[in-house]
C-alpha cells in the first residue's frame, strides 16, 4: 500500500519537470505582483490614467519651449494685456467674434530662467502663439499665451491663456490670478525649442508638478480596481495549488506502481506479439 509523500513528491517533480516549475514560478511570480499592486492601490491615491492632459502637463510642455524677443523689431513689440473681465476662472465665450475661445487667466507653479542678456523680471509680461499640437492640446488650433511676473523671486506666475474652449483642461482647476493694480504691458516673442543667436533676449521656463492639479482617481475607482487585482491573484493562486496537488498526486501513482512491479490499469497489453 503507497502513502502519500507530497514534499518528496514535489521535489521529485522539480527535479525532472523543469519547463513545468518554470510555468509555476510565473504564475507565481504574476499572482504574488497583482497582490503588491492591489495593497498599494489601497494604500495610496493614485493619478487618473484615463485623464490625457491636465495642468501639469500643460505647464510641462509650455516648458519645454524658450521664449525669445523677436529678432526683426528695433525695440520690444509691446501687444495689449487681455482685459480682466477674462480672467473670473470659467472660460469666456465670445460669441460674436469668436464662439469657441475660451480665456483662463490663472495663477500655476511656473518660474522663469534668464540668459545673461535678459532684463529684470520684475513687472514683466511676456506674450506667445502657440499652435495646439506644440502643447499636446491639438492640432492647428491657435493657442496665445501671457506670463506676467511682479517679483523676480516669484515661483508662481500668472497666466493667462486662450484656446478654443474643448482644449483648455478644465479639472482641478488652478487658484485665480489677482488683477494687479499696476499695468504691465507683456513683451512680444516667439516660441521655439532650438538654441538662438547669443545677442537675442530669450526666456526659459521651469515647471513644478503640483499635485493639487492631478486627477487622481475616486475611491470607488480605486476599490474597484483593487477588487479586480485580488479576483484575478486568487484565480492564479488557485491555479497553482492544483499543480501542486496534481504534481504530488501524480508521482505517488507513479512510485506505487514501481514499488508493486504493476502498470496501470488503463494501459493496454499490444494486441499482436512482435
């Protein structure tokens, strides 16, 4: 009579199935990750990835661009500050003119780097164009930008920004840029990502990812993607245990029959003698 010896019959197994324990140790290894994952997502708020764009992304890639004094004008083109009735935190529709554009004037985590040429950022304006794919927004869609900065130690900067009104990100709104008393007249320039002539004033950009403008998931998105993640480590963790069974099973049968001198029942003497 055999008895059941599951550890000398999994290492048995071990010992002479390796394709079969690499199969289990990824199965393993993918139930074992799915339970990290799950207690993490519990643990921790986490961003939104059906969200394409916000504002991190937004000042990230205005970022990437320097902005330079245009090189064919005697003097700084100066252009008119958008009026403040623009700027009450909901986009503006025109609708006359233009019905589609909106205007945001905020205030976002954008500070500014300046060449040795540049002058002082105190009370300084600066305006851009941007085409909407510049920014990740779009395609040809015109997108004008204006920086305005009161202090050259300021790491917040006030933005104004108008887009058509489907492409400004309007979650998570940033907080709404005060009206200064005092009128700054922005300087115009050209947005680029190149290296320019040294004689030319030009501006760089920092961002600072905030997490207050990052949507982040709900906590029942996240309770159902937790749930999700332990259905699925307890499916495989099933899986594995039945190898294991199965394993141990089969190489107690297999010792039986050696150990008696027997074959199994189901295996067949040949129907003609060689």
């Amino acid at each position: 009579m055999g008895f059941w010896q599951p550890v000398t019959n999994l290492r048995d197994y071990v010992s002479h199935n390796p394709p079969g324990v690499t199969f289990f140790l990824c199965l393993l290894t993918v139930a074992v990750s799915f339970i990290c994952l799950s207690a993490y997502s519990y643990t921790h708020t986490l961003p939104n990835p059906d969200t394409a764009e916000d504002w991190n992304h937004l000042l990230s890639s205005l970022s990437q661009f320097q902005l330079c004094v245009k090189a064919n004008v005697s003097s700084p083109e100066l252009v008119s500050p958008v009026p403040p009735s623009l700027g009450d935190g909901d986009p503006t529709v025109n609708s006359t003119e233009t019905p589609s554009l909106g205007t945001l004037r905020v205030k976002v985590p954008l500070a500014l780097n300046t060449n040795p040429n540049s002058v002082s950022l105190k009370d300084l304006g600066l305006h851009a164009t941007f085409r909407a794919r510049q920014l990740h927004l779009g395609d040809d869609e015109i997108v004008n930008v204006t920086l305005e900065f009161l202090s050259e130690n300021e790491t917040c900067t006030c933005l104004t920004i108008t887009a058509p009104t489907h492409l400004l990100p309007m979650s998570l709104l940033p907080p709404e840029c005060p009206v200064f008393e005092k009128h700054i007249s922005p300087i115009l320039t050209e947005a680029g990502d190149h290296p320019h002539a040294a004689s030319q004033t030009c501006y760089s950009l920092h961002s600072t990812n905030d997490p207050t403008l990052t949507v982040m998931l709900t906590q029942e998105e996240q309770s159902v993607a937790v749930r999700h993640l332990l259905g699925v480590s307890v499916c495989l963790l099933g899986v594995c245990l039945i190898l294991c069974v199965a394993a141990s099973i089969t190489h107690s049968l297999n010792r039986r029959y050696h150990s008696t001198g027997m074959e199994p029942q189901n295996v067949k003497e040949p129907l003609i003698d060689p």
